[in-house]
C-alpha cells in the first residue's frame, strides 16, 4: 500500500500536480510541527510540538505523536498507534492497530509493526 501510493503521488508530481494535505478538523496539530506533502491526518490525532511527518503519511483515527518524533515519507500509521517523544519512522513503515512504542525507539524503513515496541 505505502508504494503505491508513493508511485501514484511522484506520477502525479511528474505530470504537474500539486497534491494537497487533509487534516481533520478535530485533528489536534501543534503549531510547531512540520507536515509533507500529500499527507492525511484523520480525526482525533493529536501532533505534539516539534514533530516532524514527511511527504505521502497516513496518520489514522486516534494516533498520538508525541514530541520530537519523526515519521519519514510514504507511512502509513493505523488507528489507535502511539508514538511516544523522540521516536523515528523509517520511510515506507506500516505500524498495525493499537501500535505502541515506547520512548526513543528508532524503526527502520520498510518494516512493519504491530503490538507494543518496548
């Protein structure tokens, strides 16, 4: 799913789009938090400050992203996950429902998680 969607989005770019973001209104998005291209933030998802999401993200119902957390490109993060402060999200990732991981933790591009990452 993630590089479809990532294939779909540079076709796009390639033939002059510009791909907009959708953010929920009751998405609660920090004022400091720096957001991609193309990305959709649903309801109920709360961005700490000084977050960073790149381009083509998917943040499902009921995600957290706590401080200083960073999600690289074409990520989709599913409902319910919780990241918490100084994590990062390699490009490409899939976190399962009701993911959660703990504090500093660092997930390498391309895997997928489901459940508690300690």
């Amino acid at each position: 799913m993630n590089r479809d969607r990532a294939e779909k989005s540079s076709l796009a770019l390639a033939a002059g789009y510009k791909l907009a973001n959708y953010i929920h209104s009751r998405a609660n998005v920090s004022s400091t938090a720096v957001i991609g291209d193309n990305c959709i933030i649903m309801d109920n998802v709360t961005v700490e400050p000084f977050v960073e999401i790149g381009d083509n993200v998917c943040l499902n119902s009921k995600v957290i992203v706590a401080h200083h957390s960073k999600i690289h490109e074409n990520c989709w993060i599913t409902p319910g996950t919780v990241i918490a402060g100084t994590c990062t999200i390699g490009g490409n990732c899939f976190l399962a429902v009701n993911s959660t991981l703990a504090h500093n933790i660092t997930i390498r591009r391309g895997e997928f998680h489901r459940g508690p990452v300690p």
